[in-house]
C-alpha cells in the first residue's frame, strides 16, 4: 500500500540558512532510516517562513514506520538540529512537530 503525506511546518526566519545548510548535506544515515521503513519520494519545499513537505510511504504500518524512525538514535540527533529551525503551526497535534495535511486532489 502506498500513501502520499503531505505535511507543513514553521521556519523561523533567522535559522532559514541553517536548516537549508543542513539539509544541502542530510546525514545518510538518516536517509537510510528513512529509506529502510518504506519512505520514497521525500521533498520538502520552502514557502516564505513555511516548509512544506511531500513524500510516500509503502508499507502496511506507517504508525509503526514512523516510530521505528523516532527510535533511531542518529535521526534524534539530527531533529536535534533541525528542530530548532522550525516553529509548530496552529492546529499541529500534540506531540507532532508537523502538521499533516488533508490531500484534496492527486494526478498519477
């Protein structure tokens, strides 16, 4: 099964070149991570003060996908660094740092 997630986020104006900075030279281990629980097609794109985000995910447990990325030691150092950068939206969950967003239209 294959879902399209789509999420957004604050980017806090005055760490706008850092997050870019880092993620010019994302570690591989987190991208392994990313790629060992079935996430594929990952963009983040920036928008003023806002990062959107897009990727897919294949896979039958995204719940347990993501807490397997949560776990990971590296890709808890790496929010370490990044969420610093970002600021949580109104609306966003508790516990989130993302807020999801609800897919309105999809052209394959």
């Amino acid at each position: 099964m294959t879902l399209r997630i789509g999420q957004k986020v604050g980017l806090r104006p005055e760490k706008r070149e850092e997050y870019l900075a880092l993620h010019r030279a994302v570690w591989p281990e987190v991208l392994a991570k990313l790629s060992e629980v079935g996430i594929r097609n990952y963009t983040i794109f920036v928008a003023g003060d806002e990062l959107f985000s897009y990727f897919e995910f294949e896979g039958d447990d995204y719940p347990a996908a993501m807490a397997a990325v949560a776990a990971d030691p590296v890709t808890q150092e790496w929010w370490e660094l990044t969420d610093p950068c970002q600021t949580r939206l109104p609306g966003t969950p508790e516990g989130a740092q993302w807020l999801g967003l609800e897919e309105a239209f999809h052209l394959d």
